[in-house]
C-alpha cells in the first residue's frame, strides 16, 4: 500500500490509485477537465498539474496521469504548479466565448469555477476566436460548440463508456469539433448524462432551458421510479414545478449515471391536467367530507355485504408505506388481499423473484460491472432496465463476456453472444445449460434434490443451442464471477426459478455466482411481498362481474391503460355499489368513481422504495406540492389571492388518504413497523440510525419455496406448442420509451417513442408471407391491432414481438395465435 | 455507387485482415483517388465497407490532412507551416502562392486547377521552406522556383487535356 504525502498531509492508498484521487481522499481537490472517475484518465486537458518534489517522479506533472506511490511528496500549492495551471486555464480559455450571463451552465459550471480558482481574470489574447457550428441533437439536449475547451468527456462517455457511435470527435487540433456527422436526434438512450458530465456548457439540458439557475432551485436527492433500479436522481424545483433530474452518485446502484427515460420522465408532475381535487361523482367537492362519506358508504357496504365485498387494487411503484397501507387495511377489515398485478402470470413471477433472491445471491448493479461472465435470461436490458445495459457494458469492457438467451433480439451497446430461442422453450434450453454445467459432475456430491434435478434436466432431449450451451457452461465453470440476469417481462414463472436454481447450483459447485432479476417497475419487490400472488386485478374484475364484490378501492393504478377491455371493464365497474379511486395522474376512472381522492406524487412526498435487489432506499419530498405558478398565473404574475394555502395543495398521500378512508388514524409509524414484520428487520425503519445514502436490502429470501422443483413436462408441452401446433407467439414487450406509464407522459420522450409495430424474424415474416412495411392485421382479443411489419434480424422465429405502447398498452404479456390469426392487410 | 471494380479489391484486401477498421486510411484512400475527394457518399461507402458508422470514418477522415472532405483542385498545393519553414520564410512563401494563384489558403482556383492548403511538417526542414503538390516535394523555395514549379504544373495539365 503506497504511502504518501500531499501538502504535509500523509495518506495511504490502494496500488493503482492516481494522485488526483488520493488529494481528493484528503479533501484536496486538484483542478479537473478531462479527468472523471467513470472515465478515467487521459491527461488531454493538462489543468491537475501538481509539483512532485520527493520520490520517483519530479517537478511538474499531471496528477491523474500518475499513480501514487510510496515516497511521493507533493504539492498542490507550489507557486510553479500554480502558476503552470494559471496558464493552461488562459489557454483553454482563448476561444471560449465568456457567454456565461446567457449560458445555461452559468452557475454550476466547472469551467467558470477552475478559471476563478486558477486566477485568471483578465484577458490578454486580442485575436479572433475560432467558432463552430450547432448542431440540432434533439429534444433533450442543446448544443453550443464555442463553449468547448476540448477535455473529450463527451466523446469518451459517449463511445467509450455507453457504447454508442453518432456523437464523436472530428478534426484536429483548434478545430476540434465534438458532435454527430449531421445533425439529428441522438441515438443513445443515456445521452442526457452528456449535460452531467460536460464541465461547460456545450451540451445542457434543453427540456428545463430558461427555467432558473442552479441557485434558483430546491435541489433534492431522490430516487427514479421508472424502473425496477430504483436509480439516485437529484431533482431541481422551482415555482412548484420539478424542471429538471440529473444523475447522483450511488455506488451501489447507478454509479455517476442515469437512462434518459430516468432523467426525462418526470413531466407527469407538472402535468396540466393532473387532478388536484377530491371529487364526488366527477363534482369537485371539499375532501374531508369526501373522505367522511367514503368512510360512510365503505362501512355500509362491509355491513351489508360482508368484508370480503370489499377489494383493494394497488400500485406497484407506488410507496412501500402505500402497499403496507393496502396490506394492513385489507388484512384488519378482511377484505380480499390487495392486487398489485394486473397478470396473474406478472404476479407469480415476481413473487418467485423475490422469494428466490437468496442474500449469498444478490449482486448489486454495480456490482454487474465486475462480473467476468454474465448470462442473461429472456432480458431485454436497455428497454426493461436500460441502466443494467450500460453496467453489462463495463463488465464487458474490463474484459467479461456476455450471452444473452433471448426471443427480442435485443439492441445492445456491447459485444454479446446471442441465442434466438423462443419464450416457450428458455426452460428447455436453461435445463439443457444444467445438462452441460454438471457434465463433469458426480451427482452423488450434491444434494439429493439437486441431483434429482441435474438427473432429470439431464433426460431432456438435445436441442439445436446445444453446441452454445455447452461453450456458455464452461464458461460459467470457470469464472470468478458469474452473473445470471433474469427478466421477469416476457418469461415464465418456471424460467425465473430455474435461473435461481442454476446459480444455486453453481454454489454447490463451489462457484461463487449472483443472480440479478429486473422486475416489472419500481417497487414490485413490495408488492410482490406485500400482497398475495393469488390476488390480481383480472381475478378481482371477475368476483366484481360474479357480484361478490361490491365495492372496490382503486389506489394509484390506472386500470384503463393496464386492462385493454374497455368493454368489460366499463361493464364490470358498473356493476360495482361504490368505486373509490385514489390516484396522482388524470386518468379516466377518476371521473367515473364515486368518490375520487387526489395523492401525492413521489415528488412531494418521497417515500420508501424497494428496488429488484430488495435494497430499500428512502426518498425525501422535493417540492412542496401545489400548481406550478406557471399554470396559477399563466406565465405572468400568480394571482394576488390571500389564502392560507396554496392553489392545488389538496392532494395527500395515498397512504394516509387510506388509512383516513377506514378511519385509522393518518399515521406513518405504525406502517413501518408493519414493514419491518415483512421484511423480518426489527428496528430497520423506526430506530435511530437512518436508511444508509447507498441503501440496504432487506428484501431477504422467503423459506418455504423449494429449490430444484421444476415440472419439465409442462415445460416440454410449452416447448413443443409452437413447432408442433403450427401457432405464433405473440409477446407484447417494453420499451425503452413509450411503454412506462410515467415516463410516457413526458412530452421530450414522446418525440422519441417510435411508432408501434410488430417485429419478427425474417423466416417468421416468410412462413407468415409477409414483408418489412407490410400492415398485418392481428386478431386478438379485445379487439384486433392493424400494424406495420419489422423484420428484426436475429429474433426468435415463431415469436411476434409487439410493444406496449399506446394505444396498445395491455397487461397480457403472451398470445397463442394461429397463422389464419395474422393477416395482411392489402393495399387499397 | 461504387463501381465494383473499385468495391471488390477493397473488400478482398479488408477480408483478409483481422479487424477491418485496421485498413480504415488505406480504404479512405482508394475511395479519395476514385471521387476525386471524400465525399460524404465516400464515408457512407467506406462505413459499409469498414463495419464502422459513418461518424467513425468522419472523426478519422476529418483529422488527417490528406483526407479531403471537401472537392479540390487537379493538384493540392500544401505549403508547410512547422516551425522550421516558419523560421526560413513560410509566411512570404504562402504569401506569394496566394498572389500567384490569387486564392487564399484553403481555396481552390476558379480554373479547378490549384487548391492551396497547409501542412504542418512533411520533413523537409534541412531544405526548408517547403511545400508539396500531389505526393511531390519541393525544398528551398522562392518566388522563381514557385513560378517555375507552376509553370510546370499547368502546362502538364494542358498537355494531359490534349
């Protein structure tokens, strides 16, 4: 371990450590462009020079292009170095147009703070600048070239770290020119960290353009709910309104990064038309006599009826205190279980997730990046989970190899290896892999149930993966660190438990491997624990039709968009004696419901959040809640009106709404401790010591699922449905932007949704006689979709891939058609 | 389009290599020599052939000097601007080129017969000031070896028209 002295202050550090990361370890921070933690070094801006004046190296050097070692001493604050820095900030500056008063970095600008900390203040150089082009890079990021003083963040994040090829760098030396080869919308779903991490103002953030300056904004640490990650954002507010998120650092999660749909997906906030007030009927009403009379009409209805007239449907990424709310309440009044899941299948799945995640097994998404071998089962990353991709991407980077079983075909910005199997046949193909990872393997030394599991996966019949299988086996044997990433979008419950059941394996092989589930949304993993897999929305529709439910309790779920049977969905809710809904977003339930509630969004009031991990993070309130004064006043002066209050501040949380609806008393403790019987962690939410910055799991493995269970008949009866039958598989799937219901409200996102299609492989496309751009009518229930042909190289044949966006926004993930199903539509 | 007889030595010679983009100059090259410049179709035909995106093939095309992203003249005149050939008169060497031709650094004569461009160093600095016209070098340099050298030049090329 070398040992240093910087400014007389002696530090310690790892082997490998640069010097500019051992000052900062001492809390000195050495002037940066170039250099950045996630990108490393390149010692292209020449600004961290310090003055070396003992040991191997001597005089001045590039601190983040030295590593430290032993006998160093250093100065940050010899007037040489100082001097040397001085320069380099004069130089970097000669073509830099001083625009900060109408620059949107202005305020939070690196440049402008290492030109003041250099001590460069006047300018002497009298010549012409150079100046460049902008270039139109779409809704989300503006460029402006003059800024740059070529540090190449941008185009080593771009290309290097995220793995995308149409932003670079062109021309040499005071030309260089950072940008795409034309002008056009980025390609990289992740482009928005390029306003993060550019130390001036040539990329900023366009959506919150003319919104307020850095010191403007309430600035506050978050958590992203658009995935199942549950990644750290600090979000800025000002006037009411949420304008902006940028990336912030977990170490155990995001890293220094976040996905555009992250970053972007904000907007249903602010929305115009979200619901403010507590109606009855669709007539605005005050909201405690709302509540009063929804507390009425439940309790007659309980009275009447029984408790198990009453059933509740919950949110999947609403608050874990919401669902423990849900819980609590159905439990003591004796309603049915709340349903989180609109599939029963989606239900399923991720209670077997979550109950297989043993914690030997967890690996945190960072933690992907030191995987050597990574296998991905039926996973799509950057359009289920898009920061899994860039993770997978740095553990393949530091020399890791990735093999992806998929139907999708899924776009990936790294080197992988791909097997095009079937949603129907993963199982099979998984159980071969078993056949092959236990090749070698006396059964005798394992446990019995684990070798009655190898024996039987050893009976399946061999299959055309079979060479590939084999290779991604030895593969895995010999790793250090294997990772297995299971999707739970597309799969099958059995597919989620054979890949628990793989790394099990491998541990009673003495191999050290992590399983990695993404799930459906943010907090699935509450839901999964805090409701009963048996309990989801399509079970609820029936008892309501059967008439056994009267009464139902609509908490933050959009039934509309989830449940594509308008019909029967209208039907059944008529059907109801009382509807209460109780939601943050204008949905059209709202004025349908007898009584309508209005919550709070994340935004306003935080809460715990559970991501796939079972890591528990906790989010405070970022803005205070209210109209955004942009809409009180119209863009001019807010209204002069004296009122205790603000405008549109009805809305509480859903939770306490809740718990007020039943007539308990609005209380947070008593939820937590309710969370911590669930998660079996006395004391992790009400003691003393708060949620750690990085977060904990507690989301630890259920007793009572058993490993090695594994109905292979089933199995092979799926596997064999599609060549056998002659029938397609129609798989409705997520993407990137336009299927997360939040984020799709983002108008900046909306200009990056593509138009909906149904993807196939060529030979699918053949055998159906059908051709890219070809419209194809798809007889489905509960009403047939007419879309446009893609073929998409590589996918899976047999399999239809459709994603869920609007209009065709459905819960059912999987369709059976046969071929006379599909048809083509014929040119007028 | 490119012809296939530029398109397939190209994809042979790029076929035998182990990654493709290694052969990135030699591909811009050939494509330079067959449009007479990089066009933007030469990027898009050399992303194809190279297994890059067009982007990849512009951030090289755009760094190296002999790489014309733009149309020039039957002969480019590269005059170099090191600190050598700046030290022995480079500044009144442009100068004179300039006059001569009456363009300025990085136009092309109305004729289409002369483009003038820097260069920074083609080795020559023991013959400084220097310059170079398609490949060739020219060393010592004053305003009568210039006029010569272009003399040269054009009554080749009126030669080469008949």
């Amino acid at each position: 371990m070398p040992n240093l002295i910087i400014d007389d202050l002696p530090i310690e550090v790892e082997p490998g450590t640069k010097v500019i990361e051992a000052a900062e370890r001492l809390g000195i921070i050495i002037p940066r462009f170039c250099f950045h933690p996630a990108l490393g070094s390149v010692g292209a801006c020449r600004v961290c020079a310090v003055k070396f004046l003992q040991g191997p190296f001597e005089g001045v050097q590039m601190s983040c292009m030295i590593d430290a070692l032993d006998g160093m001493v250093i100065s940050t604050t010899d007037a040489q170095a100082v001097d040397f820095r001085r320069h380099v900030i004069e130089w970097l500056m000669l073509n830099h147009p001083h625009d900060c008063p109408v620059c949107d970095e202005g305020g939070h600008c690196l440049l402008q703070d290492m030109t003041v900390a250099g001590g460069h203040c006047i300018r002497r150089y009298k010549g012409s600048k150079r100046t460049h082009h902008d270039q139109y890079l779409g809704p989300l990021l503006q460029h402006e070239m003059n800024r740059c003083i070529q540090c190449y963040r941008c185009s080593r994040y771009y290309q290097g770290f995220a793995g995308y090829k149409d932003l670079g760098v062109m021309r040499s030396a005071a030309q260089v020119y950072f940008g795409r080869q034309d002008d056009g919308v980025l390609q990289n779903p992740f482009s928005g960290n390029l306003a993060d991490i550019c130390p001036t103002g040539v990329y900023t953030d366009k959506p919150s353009r003319f919104k307020g300056r850095r010191w403007d904004f309430e600035r506050t640490p978050s958590i992203c709910i658009n995935c199942s990650l549950g990644c750290n954002v600090t979000v800025s507010a000002r006037h009411r309104e949420v304008v902006r998120q940028e990336a912030r650092f977990n170490d155990k999660i995001n890293g220094h990064f976040i996905c555009d749909r992250g970053r972007y997906g904000f907007a249903y906030v602010n929305a115009a038309d979200r619901p403010r007030r507590a109606m009855v009927g669709g007539r605005p009403a005050d909201i405690d006599d709302v509540l009063l009379e929804a507390r009425s009409r439940l309790a007659r209805t309980m009275a009447e009826f029984g408790p198990q007239s009453v059933a509740a449907v919950g949110p999947l990424r609403g608050s874990l205190e919401t669902q423990a709310a849900l819980a609590q309440l159905s439990e003591a009044a004796g309603w049915h279980s709340p349903a989180f899941y609109v599939d029963p299948k989606a239900a399923e799945i991720a209670a077997m997730a979550t109950a297989r995640l043993e914690d030997k097994f967890t690996v945190s998404l960072r933690g992907i990046e030191g995987a050597d071998v990574i296998l991905a089962v039926g996973s799509d990353p950057v359009n289920e989970a898009p920061m899994l991709a860039l993770a997978m991407r740095q553990a393949v980077r530091r020399g890791g190899h990735a093999a992806v079983i998929d139907s999708r075909s899924p776009t990936l910005p790294f080197e992988h290896e791909y097997l095009p199997v079937a949603v129907f046949e993963l199982d099979v193909a998984v159980g071969r892999l078993v056949n092959f990872l236990c090749e070698d393997v006396d059964t005798q030394q394992l446990p019995a149930h684990a070798a009655a599991f190898v024996d039987e996966c050893r009976k399946l019949p061999d299959g055309r993966f079979d060479v590939y299988l084999q290779a991604i086996a030895r593969r895995l044997l010999a790793a250090r660190q294997p990772v297995v990433v299971c999707g739970s979008d597309i799969v099958e419950p059995a597919t989620v438990a054979l890949c628990a059941d793989v790394v099990l394996l491998l541990h009673h092989m003495g191999i050290d491997g992590k399983l990695f589930y993404t799930l459906k949304s943010a907090n699935a993993f509450g839901a999964a624990r805090l409701g009963s897999p048996a309990a989801n929305v399509a079970s609820v529709l029936r008892s309501v039709e059967r008439g056994t439910v009267k009464a139902l309790v609509v908490v933050e779920k959009d039934l509309h968009s989830e449940f594509p049977d308008h019909e029967r969905l209208k039907q059944a809710l008529a059907q109801l004696d009382l509807l209460v809904v109780i939601h943050y977003l204008d949905i059209s339930l709202a004025s349908r419901a007898d009584y309508f509630l209005p919550a709070t969004t994340i935004y306003e009031t935080g809460g715990l959040y559970l991501n796939q991990e079972g890591r528990l993070q906790t989010a405070p309130a970022a803005v205070a809640g209210g109209r955004p004064i942009q809409q009180t006043g119209g863009g001019a002066h807010p209204p002069r009106q004296y009122n205790r209050g603000i405008p549109g501040d009805t809305p509480q949380e859903a939770w306490r709404l809740l718990l007020q609806l039943c007539g308990e008393q609005p209380a947070r403790e008593p939820l937590l401790h309710r969370l911590e019987d669930t998660f079996a962690t006395p004391g992790a939410l009400t003691g003393a010591s708060p949620v750690p910055p990085e977060g904990m799991r507690v989301g630890h493995a259920v007793n009572g699922v058993a490993p090695f269970h594994h109905d292979w008949q089933a199995a092979l009866a799926r596997h064999e449905q599609l060549s056998r039958d002659g029938q397609m598989l129609l798989v409705t799937v997520a993407q990137t932007f336009g299927t997360e219901p939040l984020s799709c409200r983002s108008p900046w996102l909306e200009a990056l949704t593509p138009p909906a299609t149904v993807r196939m492989a060529l030979e699918t496309a053949t055998q159906l006689q059908l051709a890219a751009g070809d419209q194809v009518v798809l007889d489905i229930k509960p009403q047939p979709l007419t879309l446009p042909v893609v073929i998409e190289i590589g996918m899976a044949a047999n399999v239809l891939a459709l994603p869920r966006v609007a209009p065709h926004r459905m819960a059912r993930r999987h369709f059976l058609l046969t071929r006379n199903r599909i048809k083509k539509v014929d040119a007028p | 389009m490119l012809p296939v007889s530029v398109r397939k030595p190209l994809q042979k010679k790029i076929a035998s290599v182990e990654h493709a983009r290694e052969l990135a100059i030699d591909v811009m090259f050939e494509l330079q020599n067959h449009y007479g410049y990089l066009s933007d179709e030469a990027v898009a035909e050399a992303a194809g052939l190279l297994d890059m995106t067009p982007l990849e093939v512009d951030e090289l095309a755009t760094f190296y000097t002999f790489i014309y992203r733009e149309p020039v003249g039957v002969y480019v005149i590269h005059v170099c601007d090191s600190v050598i050939c700046w030290m022995d008169g480079y500044e009144s060497v442009k100068a004179y080129l300039c006059r001569r031709l009456n363009i300025d650094v990085g136009q092309t004569t109305p004729d289409g017969l002369f483009t003038l461009l820097p260069v920074c160093c083609i080795g020559y600095c023991d013959r400084a000031p220097a310059m170079l016209v398609n490949r060739k070098v020219y060393g010592h340099l004053d305003g009568a070896k210039i006029d010569r050298i272009i003399e040269n030049l054009v009554n080749e090329a009126v030669q080469a028209d008949q």
